[in-house]
C-alpha cells in the first residue's frame, strides 16, 4: 500500500490542485453559485478519484506486492503477476531476466568445474617430478641435498595450497564432521613439519590434554594446523625457540592456542592479516609470506562452525587461537 500510494502521489497532489482551482475559478469569474454545490461537485469527483483508485491498486496489487518485498532467491522462478498490462509486462520482463541469469549461472558453474578439475590434474602431475627428485637427492651431498629438500617442501606446500583451495569452492561437498582426538592431531601436524623445526632450529612443545576432543573435520583442520605452525617457525628468526601449542576447555568450548616467539605483527596490520593475498610489512621482509594461509584458516574455520582469532606483539611473538564452540558441536 505505501508503495502504491507513493506511485500515485503526483496524481493525488494534481486533484487536490485541481479542487482548488475549482472555486477560485469561479470566485474570480464573478458567478455566484451555492456553495453546497461547489462541495457537492468536490465530493463527487473525489469519489470518482477514489474508485479509480481503488481499481487501479486491486488490478496492480500483486506488483506492488512484489516490488515492496525482498528480491526472491537467485534460483526461485519469478510468480507470475496480474493480467493488467503493466504487471504483465513487468512479469514477462522478470522472466526473461530469470533465464538469462540461469544461464550465466550455468556457464560460470561450468567454467568454474573446469577450472577446479584442470588445477587438480596439474597439482597430482606437479607431484611426480617432485618424487623424482626426492629420489635424486639420495645421490647428492648433505649440504646440496639440504637445499633442495627445503625448497622441494617448499614446493610442495604451494601445491597443497592451491589443491585446497580449489576444493574451497566446493567445501560442502568435501568434509566430514568426526569427534577427534587434539593432541593426536597436532601431533600429526608438528611430526608433518618436523624438517622445518629441525632446520629452523624451532622446538614445538605441545601441552593439550590427551582427553581433549573436538568436532571437525580432519583434513582440514590438519591444513589449517600446517598454516599456522609453518606461519609461526618462518616468522621466528634465530634457533632455539619454542613454539607452543596449548588448548583448554572454558565454558564447554575447546580453545586452541599456538604461541610463537617470531617477529610479531604490527598493530595496523592485525586487522587486515585474515585478508586474502595480505603480507603485511612483516611478510614483505621475510619473502616467506603468499597472503592466503590465514584467509583459507578464516574460511574453513567459518564453514566448520569455529572461530579464529590473532594477538600479536611487535618483536615479542604472535598467538592464533582457534575456538571450537559447543554450539557448533551441538549443531553437527
């Protein structure tokens, strides 16, 4: 109704100009007429205007029905309208619109698979020239060998990441929610890493009791560990330090915490760190840093129900906390 009343509202300001009119016509012509027919003729040309109008809103009711609700979602057809003209124009126009965005949808689903498929069969034909050379470097001194493992592993993380996420477009599909064991996951995570620790010289000290179980999915929640333990040993310059992992029940929540005594992440830089491809000035001086590890950490945590969060110390170090949420358990 107010959608209808604000169409309408020119109209009804040009009838009320038009009465006015009406007996300043005649008080200026100098005809002297009753005035209970000047009032008689007012009122009935307002109830002309106001069949008219209530004509006019029962034949338009369902466009502007529709047109005062929230747009219908990207994949409902479009209800048809009233048989007036307008509505009818109106409805074969939403229609047409309709298929055309199906169709675009179709396309961009289509291209989208393509692409995914096409960056999956790369990444698993990428692997075997890696195992080809991890065989090579049985051949080769200690020292050479050593730098080629660093950036074979490089390599490998690079490939891991886009292989996931890739599958981030399809994640619905892709994960199963289980009760895990943390430490035996964490665990998995550092023994995965162990070559980094061993040659960046960081020790990992886990203290998560061995009862603590969480409700996710364990491929992904060992990718998002692997981002930020390898986030937390490349941002910690000089051997010898610790990077510790600890979790706690508060409140039926599960609260995991990786503490690192790296570099640290200055203030301005905080808020944006969860963005994708964000260095930051830190990332930028160690060339260590793609901007995607903590962006795909924030997208699986919120597909998965969890959330995660940063404190960080310029020199001192960083701790990223990932909170399982009972609610979330509850909801699986």
């Amino acid at each position: 109704m107010r959608l209808f009343l604000k169409d309408q509202r020119p109209l009804l300001i040009f009838y009320l100009l038009q009465m006015i009119l009406v007996p300043v016509l005649y008080y200026l012509s100098g005809e002297s007429r009753p005035l209970s027919i000047i009032l008689y003729g007012m009122a009935l040309s307002a109830a002309v205007i106001l069949v008219y109008l209530v004509y006019r809103y029962i034949q338009h009711h369902k466009l502007y029905s529709r047109l005062a609700q929230p747009a219908a979602a990207p994949g409902e057809l479009p209800a048809p309208l009233d048989d007036a003209p307008l509505p009818e124009a109106v409805s074969e126009l939403l229609q047409v619109t309709h298929r055309h965005y199906q169709e675009q949808l179709q396309s961009h689903i289509s291209r989208m698979d393509q692409h995914i498929i096409f960056m999956n069969r790369w990444v698993h034909q990428m692997k075997t020239p890696l195992s080809v050379i991890q065989l090579t470097l049985q051949e080769l001194d200690d020292e050479a060998a050593g730098s080629i493992q660093e950036e074979l592993e490089r390599l490998r993380k690079g490939l891991e990441m886009v292989i996931y996420t890739s599958r981030l477009e399809r994640f619905e599909d892709d994960f199963q929610v289980q009760s895990l064991p943390l430490r035996r996951i964490i665990s998995e995570a550092v023994a995965e890493n162990r070559r980094l620790f061993i040659r960046r010289g960081i020790k990992a000290d886990i203290r998560v009791d061995e009862s603590l179980t969480v409700y996710s999915d364990a491929k992904w929640l060992m990718f998002m560990l692997t981002q930020i333990l390898v986030n937390a040993v490349n941002y910690t310059s000089g051997s010898g330090k610790t990077v510790a992992v600890t979790a706690q029940a508060i409140d039926q929540d599960i609260i995991l915490e990786i503490t690192d005594e790296g570099i640290g992440i200055s203030s301005e830089d905080q808020k944006r760190v969860f963005n994708p491809y964000f260095t930051g000035e830190r990332g930028r001086q160690y060339h260590e840093s793609t901007g995607m590890g903590l962006y795909l950490v924030r997208e699986i945590c919120s597909r998965l129900g969890h959330k995660v969060g940063l404190e960080s110390r310029p020199g001192e170090g960083t701790a990223v906390r990932i909170i399982f949420s009972a609610a979330a358990r509850l909801e699986k």
